[in-house]
C-alpha cells in the first residue's frame, strides 16, 4: 500500500459511524486529516487526536463546500462519507424522501468533486471514494428504494469520473458495504418498535456471521487512497451478503 504519511484528506460526515471511523484510520496512517460534518459537538471530540483537525461542513451547501476547499487548499484525498438511508418501497416513497436523498447521498458528491477536482487536475493527481452501498445497482434490498436509486447513482458518478479523468491522474473509487454498525443503525432498528428482531435480521442475512465494524470500511477507504492502479470500480465489502 502507498504511503500516505503527510497526505491530506478530507472527509464528509467524519462526526460518528464510518466515517469517524476513517478519520481515525488515515490519521493512524500518517495522513492530514480534515474531518467535517454538521454535529459540531460531536465532531470536536476527534479534536483530541493526532494529525487531525475538524472542521463544521454541511455538504448540502455549495457556498460552504467551495469555501472549505479554498480555506484547506491542497487536498489530495476526498472520501465522500455523507449519507442518509430512507426506508420504504417506491410506492411508499414521497417526492420529498427522493429528493433528499438524492441531495445527500448523490449531489452533495458531485458538490465536493466539482469543489476538489480542479486543483487535483492540475497536479495530476488525486484520489476521490464515494461512499455507495451494497443497496444500489448491485443488489436490491427491500424497502430502500430512494436509497438505492441514490447509491446506484453514486456508482455511476464514480464510473463516469473514472472514464473522463483517469488519463489525468484522477483515481476514483466506491465503497459499496453491507450493513456496517452505527449510530444510524441503531436508529433503524429502534425505529422498528422491536430492537432485538432488526438486530437479529440483519446480522441473520449477512454470510460472515455478524454486521461490519466501522473501522473495517475505514480500512478499505485508506487503502483505496494508496491503491495506485484501482480506478473506477465498485469495491464490495459486505460479509459474503452478495456473494
Ligand atoms: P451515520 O449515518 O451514523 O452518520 C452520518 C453522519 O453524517 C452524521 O455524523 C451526520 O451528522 C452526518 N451528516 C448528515 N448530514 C450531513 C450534511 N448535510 N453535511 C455533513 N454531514 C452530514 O454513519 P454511517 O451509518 O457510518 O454512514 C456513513 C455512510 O456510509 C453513509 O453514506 C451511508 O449511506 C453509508 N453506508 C452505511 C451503512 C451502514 O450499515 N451503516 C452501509 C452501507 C453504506
């Protein structure tokens, strides 16, 4: 794997889950870490550790995102974190949940690579994950429609970045995980009315045994960052649930 000691790295929705989980594991890395997200509160307690800083960002506003990245200057990593899951089938989804999920989950990307792409053009080198799913065009799962059609859109602004940016030295990757422990997560299995069912279905579908560790997803972001021949390409990691 690259070394990515003095590498600097921005990141989206770094407050809880995965990524805070990646804050931590590029600044283990030796990376420079900007970590964002709107918890403020939260977010200030990664404060405390070593080679990152934090910085309050809502990704859904263009004025706050083009002002982060002139601020911060040179990034040479942007891993797009920020994401929401809204349940229900496509008859049950409102014009409002699909919206917002695609403001979230997929402009909101296309925001901080409109934002970061140029500088790293200009170098001729730069590294951009796209946090995606196993919920998108690679598999449907019950009741996320608006998610799913949000993620699967994430894979096609990875592959259409890849396509007209490799030759540049542009190198752009999604992370697509199955179910991965969060504070989010908890929240849908409280939202079921019985905790301990959720819990139980979704460790029950997943092959491996159990739900992911968010620092397991984090470690597939880092080495996406130093993967130095990967480009374009949708990277699994989802306890054998698609396999
Ligand atoms: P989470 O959902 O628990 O936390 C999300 C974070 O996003 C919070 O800290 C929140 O404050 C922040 N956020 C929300 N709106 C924001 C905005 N406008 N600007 C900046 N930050 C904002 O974390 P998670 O479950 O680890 O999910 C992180 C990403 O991983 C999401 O894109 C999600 O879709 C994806 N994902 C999660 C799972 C899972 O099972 N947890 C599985 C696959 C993919």
């Amino acid at each position: 794997v690259a070394d990515l000691t003095g590498k600097i790295v921005l990141i989206t929705a770094a407050a809880q889950g995965i990524g805070r989980a990646s804050a931590e594991a590029f600044a283990r890395a030796g990376a420079k870490v900007i970590a964002t997200d709107i918890n403020a509160p939260l977010l200030a307690e990664l404060d405390a550790v070593p080679n990152v800083t934090t910085r309050v960002l809502d990704v859904l506003s263009t004025d706050a995102v083009n002002q982060a990245v002139a601020e911060i200057g040179h990034i040479d990593v942007l891993f797009n974190c920020a994401g929401v899951v809204h349940g229900g089938t496509v008859l049950e989804m409102s014009d409002d949940d699909l919206d917002f999920a695609l403001a979230l989950n997929v402009k909101a990307q296309i925001r901080t690579i409109k934002a970061v792409l140029p500088q790293m053009l200009e170098r001729q080198d730069g590294a951009i994950i796209n946090m995606a799913t196993v919920a998108s065009s690679v598999k449907g799962v019950p009741n996320r429609a608006a998610y799913t059609i949000s993620k699967a859109a994430v894979v096609g602004l990875t592959k259409s970045i890849a396509a007209d940016y490799t030759t540049q030295g542009i190198r752009v990757n999604a992370i697509c995980p199955g179910t991965v422990d969060s504070p989010s997560l908890h929240q849908r299995w409280h939202a079921t009315g019985d905790f301990e069912a959720a819990r139980k279905a979704f460790i029950a579908r997943q092959p491996i045994g159990r739900i992911a560790r968010p620092d397991e997803v984090a470690d597939l972001a880092v080495y996406l960052a130093g993967a130095t021949y990967t480009t374009g390409q949708v990277h699994i990691i989802d306890g054998g649930w698609t396999a």
